[in-house]
C-alpha cells in the first residue's frame, strides 16, 4: 500500500496598507454609499479603484482601436467616419 502525504499551503492574497486624505465631503459620501451596501471601508475602496482602473484599461483600449483605424482606416465610408466620431466623443465625455 502506498501513502502520500500532502500538504497544501494556502497563501492569503498579499494586500498593502496605505493611508490618504480625503476632503470631508467625500469621506461622508463614501461612508454613505458603503453602509448603504453593509460593507467594510476597505471593501468598499478596493471594489471602486478596481472598477476605476478597468474602466481607465477599457478607454486605452479603445482608444488604441480606434488608433489603428486612423492610420489605417478600413473604409471611407462616411457610416464608419459618423461611428467613429461618436465613439471619440463618448469616451472623451467619460473622462471628465
């Protein structure tokens, strides 16, 4: 008969503290948001930089489509030029 003796090590996700300042106005905000959804602060944080910096990868890339596009475009049809100018000025509106 054979044995195996297996041992599994579970690393917790390493995590880095820091401290910020915040205005007033926005630190009650946040408080208001985050009880309303029974988080902790740190939860809360975390999942708003997180959707903050996919939003922000999503736009570069995007933008680096359209990009392309401009330097070589695959049609001059004026259908593709309309969609185009739309989709600029959509994400430039995200921005700010």
């Amino acid at each position: 008969m054979l044995t195996l003796d297996i041992t599994l090590v579970i690393l917790a996700p390493v995590t880095k503290r820091i401290a910020i300042s915040l205005p007033d106005e926005l630190f009650q905000r946040i408080e208001r948001l985050r009880r309303r959804r029974r988080v902790p602060r740190s939860t809360w944080i975390q999942e708003a930089v997180g959707d903050y910096v996919r939003r922000v990868d999503e736009d570069a890339l995007v933008e680096s489509y359209f990009d392309g596009y401009r330097r070589v475009p695959d049609t001059d049809d004026e259908d593709f030029k309309a969609v185009e100018r739309a989709a600029v000025k959509s994400l430039r509106r995200l921005k700010d």
